[in-house]
C-alpha cells in the first residue's frame, strides 16, 4: 500500500560535515560525504560513541537546539539547508525513534499518543482520522488503541513509538537502536514495520549494534569509528565481508543462528542444582498484581544462568519480586541456608534494571561507583573495561543512555554482593563491551558470585551461560 501521506522527493546529503559538542574537545561527527536517495534505507554501524547517534541528532534536529555544538560544513534534508532551517521546520521532514521509547510519550493512552503530533501540526480532525486508520491497519494496533502505555510490553511500546512516527507524515525516519530491548518476536515485528515503512517509499536511517534483522532491508551501510564516517558500502558489499572482519570492525554478529540454538539446547536440558538461591513456591507480583508461582528453582553460586522468555513474561517481575521491591508476600527466599527476608535482600543482592536512570542518585560517576560499598577503592581494571576512566567527574545524568547503562553495570561487577542481576544489560552494548561484559561475568563466576542475566541477547547468552531458565508465563 502506497501511503497517501509519501510525498515529495527525499535525499539526504551531507558535505565536509563537522560536528563538535559545546563542551567537547575532540569532534563527535565527520562526514566527508554521504547521499541518501528517497526511499533507501542506510544503516548506522560501529562502537559505542563512534558519531552514529551524533548524526542522527543533526539529522532530525536536536543538535544545537537540545544538544549545544558547533557546526560546520553542508547538510541538506529534502530541501531543507539544515544551518537554515529551524526545528520546527526539520520536525515536518524527519521522525524519529529512540531506544527507549517510553522518553518520547506524552500520554498515557496509546490513541491519545498516535494522534498528538497530527494535533500538534494543526490538522483536521477529518485528516487525522484518515491517517489514524491507515496507520492502525499497517501497524495492527486495534487491540491497542484503548490501552494504557503503562500496561504494555516493551515490544508493544516500541511498534506505538513507529507508529506515532509515522503518524507525522515525513518521509524520513531516523532510528536510535529500535531493538534494543525486545526477544525475538518483538524484532521480528520491527523488521515487519520497516519494511512496510520502506514499501511507503520512506527514507529510513537506522543506527544499530544488532545487525542481523536488517539484512532484508539495507540499502547501504555506513561504518563510524572514532566520529569519523571511514566506509559507507552497498548491502551486497558488506555482507560479503567475513565474519572476522566485521569482527575487527567491532560489529556484532549479522547470522544468530547458532547462538539461538546453544540457548535453545542450554534451556531444553536446565536441571535445578542442590544448594545455593532456593525458591519453593515463590509468588510473582508486577507492581502489586499477582502474577504466578515458581514451584521450584534452586541455583548455586558460581554460575550465570540466562533467563529468557517472551516480552511480557514476567522476567523484570521475577527480579523485582526476588529482589525484595514486591515485599515479603513472595513467599521465602533462602541462600546458602540462610532465610531472606525482603528487607535483607538488597544487601546480598545487586540489580541493574532496563532504565538505568531510576537507580542513579549520587551528584558524580564516581560517588555512584563508591556507593554501597564497604571501600572507597575502585577497580580501575573495571572503569576501562567499560570506558568509564574519563567520565569519574561527570554527572551521572549528563551521560548519554549507553553510558549510564555501562556505569551500572561497572557499579554492580564492583559491588561486594554476591547474587547478581542484571536486567537487558547488553540493550546499549557494541561488540567490544559485550565480550568486556562476558569476560566480567566469568570473572565473577569465578568468585563464587551467582549472576541471573535477563536478556534477549542470543550472542551474549550463547557466549557465557551455564544455565538457562525459560519464563513461560503469558499475561502480563
């Protein structure tokens, strides 16, 4: 289907492009050349803070409004010069689509949420009504249109924030790792939308660490390093490259098959232990609501068991529940012989959740580092790892989302706690911090420390798990 709301010619066209953030002494984004023909789709690729995010926030407008810089050189969306257009204006040409999509909703109902940019624009309630139905068959969202944003799985959440871009009518969409959370049903209907989106003749730009699901939709990609663009290649190009070199490129794997089938294998043969966290029929609550009951799980120390299962099963449930934010009402949870009751938990146990930002409290990197710790000493082996030396003086909130996400993870490798939980902690990670990560999880492995990994990562849990519990749960 042909949205009535494509329109005119799109191309995006970068020159000598140089971007240098107000407070930043080395540039974030250099683009020699790039162009971008309506209706393609070029992919974002490299490490961790190598300019793929900076060049999304030129393209759709947030850098300098809300991210002061200097800007030098040509870059053209549509017919738009960006050094003359304002925010406003580049609003009408591009959408856009965060990582984490709850940090661009304004309302509680996903209706109200689809149609507040066509409000914001000004159009008719007869136009909207037009687009809505569009949107609500292209995106098969009738069972969601009454719901509350807050009842929704993060799978869920994500197709509303495509869909609420796309209610806006631009011809170009940008994405900011649109997968980054969700199992592999939830991917695969982001690949379903995509592609539809890029059926409709859009122009879509997607930075990404996981690669594999968009080999059917690729036009090009382009390769960051260091905030510099080295290399922008033709689909066929790219993936004719080995899988060593994307390797030494730090990209992630581009085929999942075989990690998916060692979680699979490593799920299907999961035997309880002897001793160690023992839990008999234990409650799950979400947010107060019962849930379900584990009947049994007994694990030692000295292992990572994965814990996998569909968006909405009830894994962030189980660690919250586990952890003691649910209350005593779970029911026992005993380690190492020991009874722990909700209030004692915290101080055996270290949980990283998904949105990092609910747990930083302290005014300083390092403070939150220190925090909770019986020594001020921090393992600098640690804060390289995960590129955390030069960031001791930051505010924890002046880091982008990756960042924070790394300082939580480093936080907890440091804490003196010895059951682990770490909630989606690749969501943000390249390839290097993703194997940093494995390399750290052994080593607490090693301490006698029992890590629970919640994760849709197939490669990560292929990588360093002994175990894999799959929640089967289906409800929330």
């Amino acid at each position: 289907m042909v949205s009535q709301f494509s329109h005119s010619e799109i191309q995006v066209e970068a020159r000598s492009l140089r971007l240098r953030y107000a407070h930043g002494e080395k540039l974030a984004c250099q683009v020699e050349e790039l162009h971008l023909a309506r209706g393609q789709c070029l992919i974002l690729c490299g490490p961790s803070g190598s300019g793929k995010s900076s060049l999304l926030h030129l393209i759709n407008g947030l850098v300098p409004e809300y991210y002061p810089g200097e800007i030098e050189g040509s870059l053209r969306i549509g017919q738009l010069s960006y050094q003359e257009a304002s925010v406003e204006r580049l609003a009408k040409q591009v959408a856009s689509v965060f990582q984490n999509p709850t940090t661009q909703f304004f309302h509680q109902e996903v209706l109200q949420e689809l149609v507040f940019p066509c409000e914001n624009q000004g159009m008719t309630h007869g136009a909207i009504s037009e687009r809505l139905a569009e949107i609500t068959e292209v995106f098969r969202l009738e069972q969601l249109l009454q719901q509350n944003l807050e009842h929704l799985s993060g799978g869920q959440k994500q197709v509303v924030a495509i869909a609420t871009a796309a209610m806006q009518g631009t011809d170009i969409m940008v994405f900011d790792e649109p997968t980054a959370n969700l199992d592999a049903i939830g991917v695969k209907r982001v690949q379903e939308l995509l592609l539809a989106l890029k059926k409709q003749g859009k122009t879509l730009i997607i930075a990404e660490h996981r690669l594999a699901y968009l080999t059917e939709i690729a036009d090009f990609y382009a390769y960051f390093y260091e905030g510099q663009l080295l290399e922008q290649l033709p689909a066929p190009d790219f993936m004719a490259y080995s899988e060593e070199k994307r390797a030494e490129w730090g990209l992630r794997t581009t085929d999942l098959i075989p990690y998916q089938a060692r979680v699979k294998d490593l799920a299907h043969v999961f035997t309880n232990d002897q001793a160690g966290l023992e839990l008999h029929q234990f409650r799950v609550y979400h947010h107060g609501d019962y849930l379900y009951q584990l009947d049994q799980l007994v694990l030692a120390p000295g292992q990572v068991v994965g814990l996998i299962g569909a968006n909405g099963s009830g894994k962030t449930s189980f660690a919250r529940s586990l952890v003691g934010l649910e209350g005593d009402k779970t029911g026992p949870v005993n380690w190492k012989g020991q009874v722990l009751h909700a209030r004692k938990r915290l101080a055996k146990m270290a949980y990283v959740m998904q949105d990092v930002r609910q747990q930083l409290v302290t005014e300083q990197v390092e403070k939150e580092l220190s925090l909770g710790r019986a020594s001020d000493k921090l393992d600098y082996e640690v804060l390289r790892a995960f590129r955390l030396t030069q960031l001791l003086d930051r505010h924890p909130m002046s880091l982008s989302l990756g960042e924070q996400q790394r300082l939580m993870i480093a936080a907890s490798l440091l804490s003196d706690k010895e059951i682990i939980i770490l909630d989606e902690p690749s969501s943000g990670l390249d390839r290097e911090q993703m194997e940093q990560l494995a390399t750290q999880l052994q080593y607490l492995k090693a301490k006698g420390k029992l890590v629970l990994l919640i994760s849709h990562d197939d490669e990560l849990l292929a990588r360093v798990c002994d175990k894999v519990v799959n929640i089967r749960y289906e409800g929330v």
